[in-house]
C-alpha cells in the first residue's frame, strides 16, 4: 500500500464551484465542509486507480492515497463475468457456450490464451470446440486428450482443477513461449484449459475467476443437455396415446411409445439403439429414407406419408400407414418421429369417403404416379361413364394410355408443388369424341409404388363453346354499332347545321348522345382486351404516363399536369396504359374548366404503385362501389363508371387492385413489377 500525506490548504489554490467533482475538486470539499471524505479516482499517468482518503485540520489537508488497481480490475471481472453468466444461459447447445467461455476468458478475464475442450462420448476424447486467438496462434494444431491424460484429461477425471506444475513434465514446445498452465473442469461436459508467459502461472485471484466461469459455463450446458433432453421427451409425449417411434440420423431407434411395443410384441430392449428395419421392409426403409430427404429443405410442421407394413416379433406383417417428420432446429435434436396408424382404421375412412367419392359430379381417378406415370386405382361413376370404360377392370390400368389423346401432352404428376396441380386445361379423349377439361390433381400420401393422387377432371368443352360465341357476338356488336352509329351521327351533323332553334340544339344533344354510344363501344373493345390481355410487352411506366398525358392534354388544353415518377418497367405497357389514359381522362372531365392532375409513383421489388390525384370533389361514393363490387354497373356520365370497371379489370389481369384515398380524389393503380 503506498501513503503520500499533503498539508497546506495554500497549495491548493483559489477554491473550485461545487460542480468540480475531479480530484482537486473533493480535496476542497474536505476543506469546504471540515469533515473528511472518501474516494476512487484514475491516475492516467500511472494508469492505476487509487482509494483516496483526506482529513481536513487546522494547518491544511492530509491525503492518503491506497492503491486499488487490483481490486477495481476483480471488480470489472465479476461484473463482465455477470452479463456473460446471462449470455451462457440463452445459448442453446454446448458449441455455442463453448465460444462464449473463450471469449470472456480473454476479453473479461484477460486471459487471453485459451482453449475449450468437449467431451466426445463416442470417440472418448477431449476435443477442442474453440480456441483463443492468442492459443491458435502459438499452438496451431490443439492436440485432442483422451480422459485421465495430459493436463485438460487429467482435470477432467479429478474434477477439479490442475495446474501444469502438479504434473510431472515439462510444458509441451507445441506450445510455444507459454511457461504455465491452468486447467478447469467443466462438468461431464469438457475443460477449459488457460495458459499463461508467466513461469509462476496464473495468481489467486485469477484462478478464482476462472473457477467462477467454469462454474456459470457448466451449469448452462446441464440446463442446455437437460432442454435437449426435455424436447426429446415432449415431442414423444405429446403423442404418446399413438404409436410412435423417434430415430436418429442413422435410422437407429432412440425411443418407442408403450403402445407400439406391445402391439408389435417387442421389448424395450430389443428395439432401442437397433436400426428400424427391426421392424420394417427394406423396401419400406429405402421409401422412409427417400422422404425424409424430401423434408430437409421443408419446414418443420410439413410431414409425409406412406403406406407398408410392420413386422411383428412373431414375423407377421401389420398394414399400417406411417407419417414421418423432422425435430425442428430449435429442439437442438437431430432425427425424425414417425406416427404408426393401423390402416384398418384408415379403411374405415375411407369406405365413409367412397361415398362422397361416388356422387361427385365431375370424373375423378384415384391413381398412383409410378416412375412410368400414373396407374388408376379406381374411378368415381362419372369418370367411367365420361371415358366410356369398366370400373371393376380399370384398376392397374395406365391412366394416361386410356385418356389421353396421341396429339397431347400428358400433366406430370409426381413434381406437385404444395401437393397440387392445376388448374390447367388439357383436350382428354372421351366416349363421346375429344373434349376440354379443367383438371386439378391433389397429392393425399404416399405408398412404396409412389404418391397417390386424385385427379379431377371438369368438362368446360360447353362453356368454352358460350365463351367463343359471346366474343363472336361481341365483335359482331361492336362493329355494326360503329357503323350503324356512324350513319346516325353522320345525318344528325347535316340535321344540326340545317336546323334552327330548338330543333338544332335536340339535335346537338341526339349527336352527343352518338357520340357517347361510340364512346362506350370503345370501351367494350378494351375490356375485352383487359380480360383476355396480361401477355403483351413490358413498357417503362414514365414512358406509359407520358404517352397517356400527352394523349389526353391533346383534348383537355387547359388541364395542368404535375408529373413525377420513377423509370420502372411495367407487364403489358399496352394494356397498362388503357387504364391510365381512363384514370386521367376522368380526373380532367369531372374536376372543373382548368382542372390540375398530380400523378405520382412508387416501386418495390415486387409492384408498383401509381396515384393520380384532382383538386376536384373526387369519385362520388357510388361510382367507387361500382368498383368494389358492392352495387350493380350503370351507365353513368361518361361512361364513368363503366370506366372505372376496366380499370379494375386492368389491375387485376396485370396482379394488381384499383383503390381510393381522399374521399375519392386520388386513384390509386397497383400492379405486379415487371420481372
């Protein structure tokens, strides 16, 4: 301890504000109040703390200064020590607590070479999970210990640390210019072995530190193998009513429910740590093996299914249908649980589903999708009746063979996304001739032969027949009502320019009435395309809003337009611009005699949004639930409404909505980024 007294309030100068609370600044307040005071203070210089002590009397000030560098330095340490033991606590396996002793080894406890070693229980040895810096550098290559050898051995067997200098031996030259070292258990799971350039090792107080993390360290790994531990057994429990069993990454088998053992007349002991094909085919192992592969890049609710048979202990086989799944991460257990289902029961499920099966209006198949397609396991009464085959004989039958025609391509089956394909239309080969169907197909389990579907097969050949004839009537509509209209336009143009009066001002008003009537004509022409559109070229959306603005300016010269969007492509620029050039001709119509039109624009990676916003009253609330669907389309001024309609309509061909903001004064258009 180091003393240095100071006497002589001259010294200290004039006195400082109350606010000083530096060094010079708590000597005065020993002045100041006559009463002695107590303090830390740094002394950079030294780089050194010191407890400082001043006694005021009345000749001036003594001042006795204890060094307690060593003292503020354990201090640190336990208080880094505190956060780590929190950090400890919410790693989740023993690797990752690894890392966390090593580093505050070196970074809280300043001791900087060091090397975590665990406990390898099938190789019987010490192996290293992680090391200092300072350890990689000097040693390179950490040798592994088996128990009860070498240093890190040696502790863990005793339980309890050991230094270097209680061996007989010398230190390794492996390590480098290392002089000492220490080595602290960490339970049954591993060592953390500290070395050290100073010939006389670590001190008492670092040895203590290092105890305290060892310590901290051992009980988070107990709490993380108890956790792992736990999942295991919840994972189980939660279905342990059913028979179920839990196996390893080997297809070892780790755990059984009661309920499956004594069904299947095993003991504990005959099927625990023995491979699953204990009790399973070799045919039903390889078709497990295959699906488990299918569930490593699934997330952890998804499973599949397959249906074989088990082998009792007596050699009987059981059918059954087995759903396998993986343990998640988070479980901290590599593996996977298959649930056991008598299939007997499944039957029963089934025969209640023949039923619903047989009365289904539209013609499915129950098949298998073998490596050489699918094969038909039964067929619903409509699907016999449509293809004009035996429902008794169609069983085993290649089902593409029998329906699809030699012209067509077959839909493939055994890639189904999500377990499902389609919608698509495919041409099928019928009792009645070729036909148009809307097939879906939905994957439901899996077999040793393959996945089995139901396939579903909706005759559209009439609707697509109503279809073609309406847009034939359609076409014919529109054109002779352009022709037509023109005629009368035509006549009412002579009529307005030869009358007078009245009469010339019903015929302006019979001529804007024609003029109305193209103009929905128009319209249907273009909702047409917005129904049918969606595959024409991408477009740059400044290029489209400035096409629409000019196009529109050339009608409304008074309209003022404020422009300001980003350079992002759009799907079918065509169609997309019908739909602005209708945005914008409403907003410039319904706003006033000089109307100004704000159209701005965002995009993600994924859509882009464009708003087109008026000074004027905004889309009366009526004409917005046109859009929304919530009253019936009617012809409105301008056809507005009918206008908005195929914007709608637009959006949604182009994966997009049309919506409102501002009571209606801002139209807002999304639709799907160009790729």
């Amino acid at each position: 301890m180091r003393r240095r007294a100071v006497r002589g309030a001259a010294a200290l100068g004039r006195r400082p504000a109350l606010a000083d609370t530096g060094f010079e600044g708590r000597l005065r307040e020993a002045l100041d109040t006559g009463e002695a005071v107590t303090f830390e203070h740094r002394f950079e210089p030294l780089d050194a703390w010191f407890e400082v002590r001043a006694y005021p009397a009345e000749e001036g000030l003594s001042v006795f200064l204890a060094d307690a560098t060593e003292r503020k330095a354990r201090e640190r340490a336990l208080d880094g020590l505190l956060s780590t033991t929190e950090e400890l606590m919410a790693a989740g396996d023993r690797e990752r607590i690894a890392e966390v002793v090593a580093h505050a080894a070196a970074e809280v406890l300043d001791l900087g070479f060091n090397t975590v070693r665990l406990y390898d229980e099938e190789r019987d040895l010490l192996v290293p999970a992680t090391f200092s810096e300072s350890a990689r550098r000097e040693v390179g290559d950490v040798p592994l210990h088996p128990p009860g050898e070498g240093l890190s051995g040696t502790a863990f067997v005793r339980g309890e640390p050991v230094a270097f200098e209680e061996l007989d031996g010398e230190i390794p030259d492996a390590y480098g210019a290392i002089e000492s070292a220490y080595a602290v258990p960490l339970g049954e799971h591993g060592v953390l072995s500290i070395g050290s350039y100073d010939p006389e090792g670590l001190d008492e107080g670092e040895r203590a530190l290092a105890s305290v993390l060892a310590a901290n360290a051992t009980a988070a790994m107990d709490r993380a193998a108890r956790e792992t531990r736990l999942e295991r057994y919840r994972a189980v429990h939660e279905a342990v009513e059913q028979r179920v069993y839990v196996l390893d990454e080997e297809g070892r088998i780790v755990l059984t429910t009661d309920r499956l053992l004594s069904e299947l007349g095993y003991d504990e002991s005959d099927v625990i740590g023995r491979h699953v094909s204990t009790f399973l085919g070799e045919g039903a192992t390889r078709r497990g093996a295959a699906l488990l592969a299918e569930l490593d890049d699934e997330p952890p609710t998804e499973s599949r299914s397959y249906e074989t048979t088990l082998t009792t202990a007596d050699g009987d086989e059981v059918p059954v249908e087995i759903e396998l799944s993986r343990f998640p991460e988070s479980a901290g257990i590599e593996g996977s649980v298959g649930i056991v289902r008598d299939r007997s029961q499944l039957e029963a499920e089934r025969s209640r589903f023949a039923g619903l099966f047989d009365r289904l209006p539209d013609a499915v198949v129950d098949a298998v999708v073998t490596d050489d397609g699918p094969v038909i396991r039964r067929v619903n009464g409509t699907f016999a009746e449509t293809f004009g085959i035996d429902r008794d004989t169609a069983s085993g039958t290649a089902l593409d063979d029998m329906v699809v025609p030699n012209d067509e391509d077959t839909v493939d089956l055994a890639d189904a996304e999500d377990h499902l394909v389609g919608p698509v239309e495919v041409e099928r080969e019928t009792a009645n001739g070729r036909r148009t169907f809307l097939f879906r197909a939905v994957r439901y389990g899996v077999t040793d032969d393959g996945p089995l579907v139901f396939g579903i097969y909706t005759d559209i050949t009439d609707r697509k027949e109503d279809q073609r004839l309406i847009e034939m009537l359609n076409r014919v509509f529109r054109h002779n009502i352009a022709n037509t209209n023109g005629v009368v336009q035509g006549y009412l143009e002579i009529l307005a320019e030869r009358l007078d009066g009245d009469d010339a001002a019903y015929a302006r008003n019979a001529l804007d009435a024609a003029d109305r009537i193209t103009e929905i004509a128009g319209k249907l022409r273009d909702i047409e395309h917005a129904l049918g559109g969606g595959e024409g070229s991408s477009g740059d959306l400044g290029g489209v809003v400035a096409d629409a603005v000019a196009e529109v300016r050339e009608s409304h010269p008074d309209a003022a337009f404020d422009v300001e969007v980003p350079s992002v492509a759009v799907r079918d620029r065509d169609l997309f611009a019908t739909a602005v050039r209708e945005v914008l001709e409403n907003a410039v119509i319904h706003v006033g005699e000089t109307p100004a039109v704000r159209v701005t624009a965002t995009a993600t990676d994924d859509e882009v949004t464009l708003r087109v916003s008026d000074d004027g009253p905004g889309v009366p609330e009526r004409e917005r639930a046109v859009v929304t669907g919530e009253v019936d389309i009617t012809q409105l001024d301008h056809s507005r409404g009918l206008g908005l309609w195929l914007v709608r309509h637009v959006c949604t061909t182009l994966g997009g909505t049309i919506a409102f903001e501002d009571d209606g004064s801002t139209v807002v258009l999304t639709v799907a980024r160009a790729t």
